[in-house]
C-alpha cells in the first residue's frame, strides 16, 4: 500500500507542476515582439472641440459629419445624455453612400482583453442603435480599438472621459 502511495504522490506532483514555462518571445510573420516595434504605427486622431447647445464645451473625434458618443466608466450603453449625437448619426448614417466604421475605445483602466472587450461592446451599442433607426446592419462594420487609441493623455477625470467613446467613420 505504501508503494502505491508513494507512486501516487510522485504523479501529482508531475501533474500539479504543469510545464512552468515564460513565453516565448515569438515573431511569426511581423507580428509584434517588443513594444517598440510599434513605434510609429499608432493612431493619430485630430480632435476637434466645440461648443454644444447648452454652452458648455464637447468635444468630437468622429468624422465625416458623425457626432462621438460618449460612455461612463466602464459603461457601455448609449446614456440619454448621448441622444442628440446619435439621432446626428442616424442622419449622417442615412445620407452616406459608403460603409461606416464604429470604433470602440476605453479608458487606460482594465487589463487589454478588458479593454478590447468593452470597446467592442460600446460600438455594438452604437450599431444596435443605428440598426434601430433603419441603418442597415449590411452598411455597418465594427472594430475595438480598447485603450489603444486615445485622444488625450493627461492623468485627469476630464481626460479619462474623453477616451471613453465611439467614433464614426465612413469607410474609403
């Protein structure tokens, strides 16, 4: 009996060990391997602040006519705060002859899968939405940007808000 113990204990101890292994530091076919490979292939996007109709400052990264939507922290339903930008892009939505991009994007809070997730979920809610309005789900395609893409920087509430949005493009 002690023999088959002994046998026992050794395999668990093989099994519960597993294969601790570091991940490999792999390149397969150009795909990144240090973070500073992806030096100069970030995303730029230009901006632009406006006054809205209340008299405080917005502000809209989105192009081509469309109005950025703006999200909570970690929220990704449209709020009814974000009503006139959306029936602004059901109008812009209707009038445009292409595809139209909505890109999802986060805060610099939450691991990357988190990020890419929520981001994903937050253009999933601008497309329901638009989908609801009559835009045809055929004309809309979606893509989650997470925390990759913000428009600012600075370590402030007011800062964290603004990356927390969806943007609307057409697609050339």
């Amino acid at each position: 009996m002690t023999h088959k113990l002994w046998i026992l204990a050794t395999v668990s101890v093989w099994i519960f060990s597993g294969c601790a292994q570091s991940a490999p530091d792999l390149d397969i076919g150009g795909n990144v391997n240090s973070p500073d490979a992806i030096t100069g292939d970030t995303i730029t996007i230009d901006e632009m602040s406006y006054g809205n109709e209340n008299g405080s400052e917005g502000y809209n990264s989105s192009s081509d006519g469309f109005a950025s939507i703006y999200f909570g922290f970690d929220q990704y339903a449209v709020a009814s705060a974000m009503v006139q930008n959306m029936a602004t892009n059901t109008q812009v939505a209707n009038t445009a002859s292409g595809m139209i991009k909505i890109e999802g994007n986060c805060d610099e809070f939450g691991t990357d899968e988190y990020n890419y997730a929520l981001g994903l979920k937050r253009a999933k809610s601008v497309k329901d939405n638009l989908i609801a309005q009559g835009i045809p789900a055929s004309k809309v395609t979606l893509v989650s940007f997470g925390e990759s893409s913000p428009v600012c920087q600075t370590p402030n509430d007011s800062c964290y808000d603004r990356n927390r949005r969806v943007d609307l493009r057409i697609v050339r």
